[in-house]
C-alpha cells in the first residue's frame, strides 16, 4: 500500500479523534453519552452532505468518478481501409475542425492527440503498429485533428507521423535516402466517452443523506427519552 495513502488515511483519522472526539466528550458531560453522540454526529453528517451537494454540481471539486476519455476503434495507415464507415470520408465533411471558439471542443482534440499515440503503443505491443516500431516514432501531423457526431455518440480522428526522431535515426541508418513523414502515417480513430466525474460525488451524497436522516430520528428519539426521564426527576421530587 502507498506510504502517502497511509498517511492520508492516518491524518484523517486523528482529525475526526481530535475535532469530533473533543465535541462529543464535552457534549457526553453536558447531555450525556447518548444524546452527546446524536448531537455531534447529526452535526458533522449535516457539513458532510452540505459538502458534497457542492461537490455534485458543476465542475469535480471532491472525489472525482470516471473521467472522460478517448477508446480506440480503429487505426490504419489509409483511412479508407478503417473499419469505421464515416472514417472514409475523413478528414473531408462530415469530419469537422475544432472550433477555435468553443473551449470544450478544444480540450476533447488535445486530449484526443495523447490518447491516440497510446493506442498506437498499445497496437504496437499486438503487432499492429504498421511501420512504427515505437511510440515515439510518432507525432501527431498538424492540424490533422477531427471530430464527429453521430447521434450521442462523438468520435475523433487525426492522422500520425513520423517524428523527427524517427526521421533522424533512419537518415543516420541510411544516408542515402530521403525519409520523409509521408512515408510512415497512420490514422486513428477513436470514440468519445464523456464518463461521469461526478458520479462518485453524488453517490457518496445520496449515502451520507440516508446517515444523516437515520441520525436525526435517531437524534429526535434520544431527545424525547431525556425529556421523559427529566419529567419523571422533576415530578418525584
């Protein structure tokens, strides 16, 4: 297990013993054991789901689930022969160019271009990888990005190249000839999956508000009991 993930666990342990553990103590002397636990528990459950109801709209400010990602469909060294039927068209209409306006179209492109050359080591590793021996006998060709709607469904397509890298050890291997990017290129596609960031979040709010309700009537049933015992003092005295 990860030392940090141990001190983690461990630091949020000692501040629930110290900040939560501190306040019940002194409400246990004040109200008692058992109203003193409602008391403190019902308070902090309640910060709990206030923070997580900030946490489920908006932007992952707490836990965060499953972010959005690229999955790879297809890549080949000729669009046409993908085995995705819109890809042939690529990267004419309906293949569309990022929007210089539009920020969220931006983001999807750019991490398009890093998932792309980890699907391509992935192929690589399954022998797919055409003549690219290596992820970084790749780089992604400028300006080659393209996105693509069909229904909900969004896919993204760019095509790679030989890096300069590449070019240079091939000339070094081989003076005589004359490497150019054209020589190696591949195209990818891939499909979009927008995952869902706040999931995480809005389970761990519906969880904490099930708590916190059973502590409230738990709460409400400890109060009525100390109610009851300090009338019954009262009446035999």
């Amino acid at each position: 297990m990860d030392l940090i993930f141990i001190e983690g666990i461990a630091a949020v342990v000692s501040g629930l013993i110290v900040f939560v553990g501190s306040v019940w103590l002194l409400l246990t002397v004040i109200m008692g054991a058992r109203l003193g636990y409602f008391v403190t528990a019902s308070v902090t459950l309640g910060f709990i789901f206030i923070m997580t109801l900030v946490w489920s709209y908006g932007d992952p400010l707490g836990p965060v689930g499953q972010l959005p990602e690229w999955h790879g469909v297809d890549l080949k060294g000729n669009s046409s022969q993908l085995e995705f039927g819109p890809a042939a068209q690529y990267p004419e209409d309906p293949w569309e160019v990022p929007d210089e306006d539009d920020q969220e179209a931006l983001t999807k492109a750019a991490e398009l271009e890093s998932a792309a050359i980890d699907y391509l080591a992935e192929a690589i590793k399954e022998k797919n990888g055409g003549e690219f021996l290596a992820e970084a006998d790749a780089t992604v060709t400028s300006d080659s990005g393209r996105l693509y709607s069909e229904g909900e469904d969004e896919y993204g397509a760019l095509t790679l190249e030989a890096s300069t890298s590449a070019i240079e050890k091939a000339n070094e291997a081989d003076p005589d000839q004359s490497f150019t990017p054209k020589d190696a290129t591949m195209v990818v596609v891939m499909k979009y999956d927008p995952g869902n960031p706040l999931g995480k979040a809005r389970l761990i709010a519906g969880g904490t508000f099930i708590v916190f309700a059973l502590h409230l009537f738990g709460l409400s049933k400890a109060e009525r009991k100390v109610k009851r015992e300090t009338e019954v003092e009262e009446g035999a005295r």
